[in-house]
C-alpha cells in the first residue's frame, strides 16, 4: 500500500473532541501513522480534502448480511437458494463500506453464510467491511429468531450451543433473552432464555474471550441479561431506572437499533410488511424512544446499531439511524461518537478502530460539508479507507 497523506479536511476524531483544521492524516501500511499540523506532514501523495469532514470509518454493531430489507425479509430468506443468500450478502457488505460503515457486527445470518463473506473481504477477494460475525443467535425452542437461530433448552444446551458457534468461527456470541417483532407468534415484551441459560452460554463464551449480545426487549428479559453478564443489549426497549442503573455500573452498551422499527410503522401494511410485523412495530414505538431518551439522558454507554436488513432498513449507510439519534436527544457529535469510538469499545476494538489516532488502522472516511453541524454530510461519501485500502476517492 502507498503512502498518503490527507489534507485539507475539517478533522473528528471520534472522541467527541470538537472539530479542528489544519491537520494532516498520514497513512503508511494500511495504518494510522501520524497525524500532525499539515505543515509538518512528510512527502507522499498528496489528497486534498478541502471542504470536506474526515473522520473515522462508522461502526454498524448491528446488521443481517443476509436479510435484504424487502417487505418480508424472513420469507426471501427462506425462499432463496444458500448461493443466492451468499452473493446478496456479499452485494450487501460492499454497499455497507462504500457507504462509510469499515466495520459491521453481523448478529444473525444463514447456514454460516455471512462468516464465508467474512473471509471472501478478509482475504482480499472483494473490498467491503471488516465483519464481525455471530453465527447462529442462540434462542428457546420455538423463540424469536427460531427461524435461523441454534434452538437450545437448559444451561447445558445452552453451552453446546455456544461451543458450536465457537467451532463455526464465530467473533461473538448473540443471545435471545425475549420474544421480538420479526418472528410471528412471540411478543416483544416476553422473557425467552432464562437467567440460568444466558449464564451459561455468556461463560462459555467468556473463557473463549468473545463478548456477547442479547436481542432484549422486555424489561425482565433485559434485566437477566445484565444479571447474566451480557457485553451489549439490541433494542432495550422496556427499559426502567433500575435496568438504566444497572447498565452504567456494570459497563453494559445498548445498541438502540431505533431504524428498525420506524421503517416497519412507516411502510406498514401498504407496504406488503406482514400484519403481525407492523402490529408490534406500532405497540413498541413509542416506548423504544422513551428508553433511548431515557438512557440518553442517563448516561448509558450507547452504539451505533441500525438492525440493518429488517424490512426498508437497507443495508449502506448509517444516517438513517443517526438522525433518528439526533432527533431524539444527540447532538451529532455524540451520535458519531456512537457510531465511533464507542461502537468500537463495545465490539472490542477500540485498539483498532473507532478513532483518527496513530497506530491504528487507516478506516478512514471523508463527506462533503460540516458533519458536525449537519449530520445529512454523511450521505455525501467521497473517500473511503478500509484498513488502509481504498475504496472510493475523491
């Protein structure tokens, strides 16, 4: 990989720092290998980046590669051949990162499909996102999600089932604590796994050193998997005091995932969303807001996650989630430090990612305007660094 070196461009870091100019951003080997006042910034090629914002590469913590935003998502999936799944998934991961978005947390594919993508990106067959991926989600028999989910009943099921993603390749473990909209014949404020399961699949995953993630969305399932030790909760949309308390002192993240459901109330049955989607969609919405405010306002450690592949919550970019965030109590720096550095310390690679500071990898993203005052600049992409390779350019 050449050397370059990045000028010109209104600088975020992804710390929450305000914005600053004058600086250069040098990449050499696909790293981060300074950044200094651009009079000080060595000889190499040169990209001016005047009127631009450079900031780190977005972080998804929350996508399914293999579900591809239609009407009724779980019905393509079940209709397509496993090779169709792959190709649209792979299609899907390369619009994500020419989007801005250098890392996904894939929390639920098909038949390992997406931890083949994974590796197809990871290799250098095809340009797309880092991927972190969990294989199948761990549910209850008949649970939420059942329909690609590992069906697992008692902590020693539950453990086998764990170690079977391990076996797979799996980069974390997804656990489902409560029923969810997607699935027909559950309800979103129902408990699923039990305590006792989710303590023993989250230690199974501990000794293996993976972090785990909990689709909860009733109050006594989030509850458990906080007791449990869970690493991030998706969605968090019963949440109460004591369940926002207890997220701040164990460190836990929630990834609101806010997109999902208001693409579900806003295409509605006209959209051909089946009736039992739209239904709890609608149930759930307001009490989805109120927690995110809630934890918001809290404090709550909370990362960027859009639930991406849910019907008309495309795969790409990040924005719409981030809007929402906005509208709803963010500023846009602290809805692109959710999108940063915190995803980042939630996914584990904060050592890695999330941030523009030496030593770590050049994912790297440029948008025309002032993203810090109009967060609508992250939908005009014009370069785009993944682990130094580069994707688009001015």
């Amino acid at each position: 990989m050449e050397s370059l070196v990045l000028v010109g461009a209104t600088l975020i870091d992804g710390t929450g720092a305000e914005p600053v100019r004058g600086r250069a951003v040098v990449v050499e080997q696909g790293r981060i290998a300074q950044v200094v006042d651009i009079s000080r910034a060595p000889r190499a090629r040169r990209i001016d980046l005047e009127g631009h914002t450079l900031l780190p590469g977005l972080i998804n913590c929350h996508v399914h590669l293999c579900l591809g935003a239609e009407a009724d998502p779980v019905r393509a999936l079940k209709d397509d051949p496993a090779p169709l799944t792959a190709l649209k998934a792979l299609r899907h991961a390369q619009e994500t990162v020419e989007a801005g978005v250098t890392t996904v947390r894939d929390l639920g594919g098909r038949e390992y499909v997406e931890l083949a993508v994974r590796r197809a990106i990871a290799e250098g067959h095809f340009p797309g996102p880092r991927i972190l991926a969990a294989g199948r989600p761990i549910c209850m028999t008949g649970g939420h999600g059942s329909f690609l989910g590992r069906e697992a009943d008692g902590p020693d099921d539950a453990r086998k089932a764990v170690r079977e993603q391990l076996k797979a390749g799996a980069d974390v473990i997804k656990l489902i604590a409560t029923g969810g909209v997607m699935t027909p014949g559950v309800e979103p404020g129902s408990s699923q796994l039990t305590l006792e399961e989710m303590r023993a699949a989250i230690d199974e995953a501990r000794k293996a050193g993976r972090r785990t993630a909990a689709h909860a969305q009733g109050s006594t399932g989030i509850a458990d998997a906080i007791e449990a030790g869970i690493t991030t909760i998706e969605h968090g949309i019963y949440l109460t005091d004591e369940i926002i308390a207890s997220m701040k002192a164990k460190g836990v993240f929630l990834v609101p995932t806010l997109a999902a459901p208001a693409a579900i109330c806003a295409g509605g049955l006209a959209a051909g969303i089946p009736e039992f989607m739209v239904r709890k969609s609608e149930t759930v919405a307001a009490h989805h807001l109120a927690s995110f405010q809630r934890a918001t306002q809290a404090g709550v450690s909370i990362a960027a996650g859009a639930d991406s592949g849910t019907p008309f919550n495309p795969h790409g970019s990040l924005l719409p989630e981030l809007e929402l965030m906005i509208k709803h109590g963010m500023s846009p720096l602290e809805a692109i430090r959710a999108a940063t550095v915190v995803a980042a310390q939630a996914l584990g690679l904060e050592n890695e990612t999330g941030r523009v500071a030496p030593g770590l990898a050049a994912d790297l993203v440029a948008v025309v305007g002032e993203a810090a005052e109009r967060i609508q600049a992250l939908a005009d992409v014009r370069l785009v660094l993944a682990r130094g390779a580069m994707i688009k350019s001015p």
